[in-house]
C-alpha cells in the first residue's frame, strides 16, 4: 500500500527563494488543488512553507507522478518553475521525507518547531476537504508523533530558532546599544512574533506598517508600537534603522525608489523573511542598505551531531511502526479477497 504513495516538492534544497516564491499559493489555491487532483489521486495534500512547496499523493497502481508534466498539469502549477527543481520520491522514501519534515530535519534551521504545526495545519486542510484516506491518514499521523517525540526526547531544538528570532538578533548587533525605529512590514503571525522580540527592549521604536490598518492597530496596542500605512513608508524610512519583511503580498512593498526618495542619512539593515518577498532584490545595491532574505539568514544554527543521530533513530522506529500497519492492512485486505474467492468458488 506504501507503494502507492508520491511525493513532488520544491524546497530550499532544491531552488533559491526566487524559485519557491512563485509556487506559494493561497489558502483558497490550496482548496482548488485538492480538487483539480481528485481525479489524479485517491488522496492528496499540499504542504506549503516559506522553505518549501509539497504535494503527497496516493495515486492509482498504474500510475504516479514521475512526470513533471502529468504533475503540473493535474494541479494547475507552472512547469517552468518547476523543471530543474523537483524533487520526486517514492513509496518508503516519499513516507521518511514526511517524517523527516515533521522532525525539522529537512528544514533550513535544522529542528525548527514551526514546521509540525504546518503539517499539521495542512493535513487538516486536506481532511476537511475529503482528500485524506487511510494511507495518507496513517503517515501524517505518524509525522506529526514523531515530530512531537524527536522535540521532546532529544535536545535538537535547544539550537533551533526561528527566522524572528534570526533577524532580531542581527538587529540587536547592528543597532546596537542605542537602538533606534525599526519598521515591520506586515500584521501577521510572522510580524507579531517580531515585533513581540523587538518590544522586551525600550531600545527599540517599532511602527507596525500594513494595508490592514485594524489588525496594525491591533497588533500595535499589544507591544506599545505606532502604525503607518504603505503609502508612508517613504517618509518613514527617514527614520528607520531597521526593516522587516514579514508581510503576504503578490508584489514587492518596497522597492528601489522608496529608498531613494527617503534620501537616507545612514545606514539601514533590511530583513525579507516574506515569501514571496516583500523587498525587491535591487535594494540591496543601495548604498548604506544591508538587505537579507530567508536563504541567507540561517547561518551556523545547527544542532549537535548526537541529538540529530537521536531524531534519525526515533525517525526509524515511527518509520518501522507506519510499515507494519501497512503490511498489517494489505494482509487482512488480501486474506478478505481470498477469502470471498474461496466461498464463491465452493458455492
């Protein structure tokens, strides 16, 4: 039954942000992917992060998705994208890259806890919209435990971070002690975690900067930070030391020419941790800018050698578990055929 399981992804082993920028969808996408791929696979769930886009699928014995494009034109996605950037696995490999995403083994910040709730957020989408069956049901689930083991009985996530975490701390070493306005582009989850960080030091003025004013203000309220529309930022980066990326846009928010209409003073250090990205990468020419995106920030953030070894094994025994209930379930399916064979053939 494991057989049957596929899997295609664009990760950030595979292609640079500029690549996996183009592959984001939105919640309503995701939806529409799960249907357009009803009639491809049985079961199909679409797993999409900052650092990666993947597709699990149960396919049909006769079939898989081997080429790319079969693959892109069952979802809709762009093939020019995806050539040179896919990444196809199988059966008992396509079930350990699961595992192995769940752990934060395969993520950029090696142990990195964010993933599993996106897993887990992903295979309820999938369920919701009747695209799980029992063979994608069992592997999730076993991801999701093994992912909740490999964090509490190894040490791997003592060195793991998040990609906040990474940018406040190249501020703080920047700036440092004196500070200074820091803009956060965005009122999300990503940009609350930030401007959470940046708000435990009175160093820091933070101005909450978004379309969605209410949530800004919201947002805004909790830490002591003032807010500013898009159409500000080019006064506001007058006074800014610091930008962060974090908001979701089609389009870049800050470009070339917001920069050169603010006639900056000093220097100014630019964290995109968007994806797709909300600073165009010609910004980073810009005298006195220091521009960063996801793919450069994970630096020496990594684990020791005996707690991944520790994650691997758990890994392995989860592994061994899902293929023995697999094995388990074709057994009592083949014995009930036989079965039924047996007492038409006697009739």
């Amino acid at each position: 039954m494991i057989e049957r399981l596929f899997y295609a992804g664009v990760t950030h082993k595979t292609a640079a942000v500029a690549v996996r920028e183009r592959m984001v969808p939105t919640h309503e996408r995701i939806e529409e992917m799960l249907d357009q791929l009803r009639s491809y696979a049985a079961e199909r769930l679409v797993l999409s992060t900052c650092c990666r886009f993947e597709l699990y699928v149960v396919a049909s014995a006769d079939r898989g998705i081997s080429r790319l494009e079969d693959l892109a034109a069952a979802a809709n996605l762009p093939i020019d994208a995806l050539r040179g950037h896919l990444r196809v696995l199988r059966g008992p490999d396509a079930a350990a890259h699961c595992l192995r995403v769940a752990a934060g083994l395969e993520s950029q910040l090696i142990g990195e806890g964010q993933v599993l709730g996106q897993l887990r957020a992903a295979f309820e989408l999938a369920s919701s919209r009747r695209a799980v069956g029992p063979i994608l049901s069992a592997l999730f689930r076993s991801a999701i435990h093994a992912g909740k083991r490999v964090r509490h009985e190894t040490a791997i996530n003592q060195s793991a971070t998040s990609y906040a975490h990474l940018a406040v701390e190249r501020v703080r070493q920047a700036l440092g002690p004196t500070g200074g306005t820091v803009l956060i582009l965005g009122a999300g989850g990503l940009a609350e975690c930030a401007a959470s960080l940046l708000a435990k030091e009175d160093r820091y003025r933070i101005v909450i900067v978004s379309r969605h004013l209410e949530r800004a203000a919201r947002l805004a309220k909790g830490i002591g930070a003032s807010v500013g529309s898009i159409e500000q930022l080019p006064s506001l980066l007058n006074r800014a030391a610091a930008v962060f990326g974090c908001a979701s846009s089609s389009r870049f928010l800050l470009e070339a020419s917001a920069f050169k209409e603010a006639r900056l003073r000093r220097g100014i250090v630019v964290f995109d941790m968007a994806v797709p990205r909300n600073v165009d990468p010609a910004v980073g020419n810009l005298p006195g800018v220091d521009l960063e995106h996801l793919d450069m920030m994970a630096g020496d953030h990594s684990p020791r050698i005996a707690a991944i070894v520790h994650a691997e094994r758990i890994i392995g025994e989860e592994l061994s578990r899902l293929h023995r209930w697999t094995r388990c379930r074709r057994d009592v399916l083949l014995a009930g055929r036989t079965g039924s064979s047996a007492e038409g053939a006697a009739a």
